[in-house]
C-alpha cells in the first residue's frame, strides 16, 4: 500500500508535516547491522475522540514480556519493506484490515538495543476501522484503543526509574497498563509532533512495579 499524505481528519495535518522530521534521541540511532522492523501507530478516531491503537505483549514472551506496544515486528523477506510488515504484524496481532488504513508517513528509523532491530515507525489513518482482539494468545494478551485525550491527560504522566534509582523515561498510566520504555519514548514523540501534548509534571517519579520489572528481567 502506498502513503496517503491527504488522508485523514484535519487534527492529523501537523503531525502529517512533522512525523518525517521527528528528532532521533542519540540512544535509539540505528546500528547498521541491525535486524529491520516495522510498528504500526494507528491513528482513528472512535467514540471518545482521537484514538491510537496499542497491544500488550504477552506475559510469557521472553523479550518485552508483558509490555505495551504499537503492534510490529520484523520485516520477513516476503514484505515489500517496512509499510507491508507494519500492515501484516496489525493484522496478525490485532485484526486491523490492511484495506481499511491509509498510510500517512513512515518516521525516521529508530534502534531498539535491547532485542537489536532497527525499527521504521509507520503511522496509519484507521480509515475504516476494524473488529480488533487478540491474535496470538501466545504473544498478545490485549489490545486497547487508547483516546489521545487519556494519553496527554497530566493525570496519566510520570517518570519511571528502577529500583536502583536510575530513571528510566516518560511512561504513561492508561487503560490499565503502563505504557514505557521504547513504546513511551516513542508516544511522546508522536504526541509533540502532532501539537498535541500537554504539560505535565516531570517530576513525579515513581519505581517502576515489581510485577513490571520481574517481566522486564526476562531475555
């Protein structure tokens, strides 16, 4: 499928315009001998506003288990690049009909250390918005569309650190997960490009739960 730059609501314009121009922070630059990736950040625009998509990883994976995610992963030979393997891994994952999304842009490649992929971000207009669940028990365990509104709410912001005392990013408390890590990092670019984030206070810093940091140990 090829992008659409004019699809979409007009509150999609801006983020349309700077999503390509996102900054790289040093620690996600890409390594050449990476593994490539693809995620999928799913714009739609449901019953309580502007929405995004997000998946929780199953809590038996051994890498990023029981983490909050935008629905990707690797592109395998057969995709034609990063905004094929973004469109499969939403279908396989959460049911998203690749024929009801226009794509938007892809944003500047990121590297992820911790499992070594280079990660092309796709974002996505739900055009037509699909039944979404589960598609593999075995590594998602839910899928949520979070409303942009819950997302930038300072209500639902905080910093993270491990117990050790160093921190460990932005991260977000919604729907009943905590988004951070790669995912928060990344959200919080996309919500500054989109001109829609909010201030909120830096702060407040709380440890990251044990039940999340056992998880995170795996791998």
């Amino acid at each position: 499928m090829t992008e659409n730059a004019l699809s979409g609501p007009p509150w999609l314009d801006r983020f349309r315009t700077e999503g390509p121009r996102m900054q790289v922070p040093p620690m996600f630059r890409p390594a050449s001998t990476a593994r490539e990736a693809a995620v999928l950040i799913l714009f739609g625009e449901g019953p309580e506003g502007p929405d995004v998509l997000l998946t929780e990883r199953a809590a038996t994976l051994s890498n990023h288990a029981g983490q909050p995610a935008f629905p990707g992963g690797r592109i395998d030979p057969e995709d034609d690049g990063p905004v094929s393997a973004a469109l499969r891994e939403a279908w396989e994952e959460a049911g998203v009909e690749p024929s009801g999304v226009d794509v938007l842009c892809s944003l500047p490649e990121l590297y992820l250390s911790r499992s070594e992929y280079r990660i092309t971000p796709v974002a996505g207009w739900w055009r037509e918005p699909s039944e979404v669940a589960p598609g593999h028990p075995g590594e998602v365990a839910a899928v949520a569309r979070v409303p942009i509104g819950e997302l930038v709410d300072p209500a639902n912001r905080m910093m993270v650190r491990h117990p050790s005392g160093i921190r460990l990013g932005p991260a977000f408390d919604v729907r009943g997960m905590l988004v951070w890590g790669f995912t928060a990092a990344l959200l919080t670019q996309v919500l500054d490009a989109g001109g829609w984030n909010r201030p909120w206070d830096t702060e407040r810093v709380e440890d990251l739960p044990p039940e999340v940091l056992s998880l995170a140990s795996r791998g």
